[in-house]
C-alpha cells in the first residue's frame, strides 16, 4: 500500500470510530455525519452519491451504518478502506454494548439514563426527517410522476391501510425495476 492510501485508511478508520462512537439511534442517524465529513470536507463522493449509498446499504443484510460505512469506505480506498471503516465503525458499538450488558440493571432503572435516551429520541427523529426530506428532493429532482408517487403511496399503504411492509417493498421494487426497464428502452431506442 502506498503512503496516501495509508494515510486514507488510517483516517477512514478514526472518522468511523468517531461516528460510530457518537451517534446514536440507527443506521440512517450516521447519514447526516457521512455526508458532513465524506462529502463535504473531503469531497470524496457527492451528496446523490450518499443518497444511493444509503438505499443500498438498507437494502442489505445487516447494520445500516455499518453497511454505509463498508459502501463509504470502498468509494474511499477499495478493499482496505472498506477493513479500515469497518472496524471503525463496528468498534465503538461493541464496547458500548459490552458495558451496557454488564451494567444492565443499574442503567435500566437509572431515571437520568432514561432521561438522556429519551432525549436522544427528539434528535434522532429530527436527523431522520432531514434525511427522508434530502432523498424527497433527490426524487422530485428526477421529475418521474412514478417515483414522485411512490412515497406518498408506500406512506399511504402502511400507516393508513396497514398493509404489509413485505407486500409493500416488493411492489415498489416492481415498480422502479419496470420504470428503469422502461426508461432504458426509450433511451435505446
């Protein structure tokens, strides 16, 4: 490995730790500190490029954040910087919730620990409408009445009618296959 891609992998490693390490509430939580560091400061990928990142990391098996993190990581520095981000990312969990077990009854019935957690609610919940609003605008930018509508309408289905979650995946899946489908066809023909 060359002296850059050390240096990439070394930071790709502290960024995650520090990421993993501060944020709390899920994997789309790291979102917003991705896009701050990655895309921002160090130009590495662009926001749509996040964006894609993250449907892909949730569409995998496994922990979003790590998942994004792997994804960040590889766009980075390849397969080390895909090591590099995962370790850094998975560290700060696992001590976390290596601590958390052995003190389990003192934190579960600590009203202050309870406090901080549901505080942490608020700010978790106002990180994941910002990220839902940033892929809303992505969407409306690619100015498909279809995609345009599948929000709205996969919204519809779960909290209105109660459908499926399953049932209502698999139909937007469908859906933007035979859009993609479609438009390839006009763009070849």
């Amino acid at each position: 490995m060359t002296g850059e891609k050390v240096k990439k992998c070394l930071w790709l490693f502290w960024i995650n730790l520090f990421i993993g390490a501060f944020t709390f509430g899920g994997g789309y939580i790291v979102v917003p500190m991705i896009s701050k560091y990655f895309v921002r400061k160090k130009q590495l990928f662009s926001k749509e490029e996040l964006l894609s990142m993250a449907a892909i990391a949730q569409s995998a098996p496994g922990a979003i954040a790590v998942n994004l993190s792997a994804l960040a990581g590889h766009r980075a520095a390849g397969m080390a910087g895909v090591a590099a981000s995962c370790l850094g990312a998975v560290i700060p969990p696992l001590i976390i919730l290596s601590i958390v077990s052995v003190w389990y009854d003192a934190f579960s019935s600590n009203t202050a620990v309870e406090a901080v957690l549901r505080g942490m609610q608020a700010g978790v919940a106002a990180l994941i409408v910002d990220i839902v609003a940033d892929m809303w605008q992505m969407i409306l930018r690619r100015k498909s009445a279809l995609l345009n509508a599948l929000m709205p309408g996969a919204f519809l289905a779960s909290f209105v009618f109660r459908l499926n979650i399953a049932a209502i995946l698999a139909v937007c899946c469908v859906l933007s296959l035979w859009h993609v489908r479609r438009t390839l066809g006009r763009r070849a023909g």
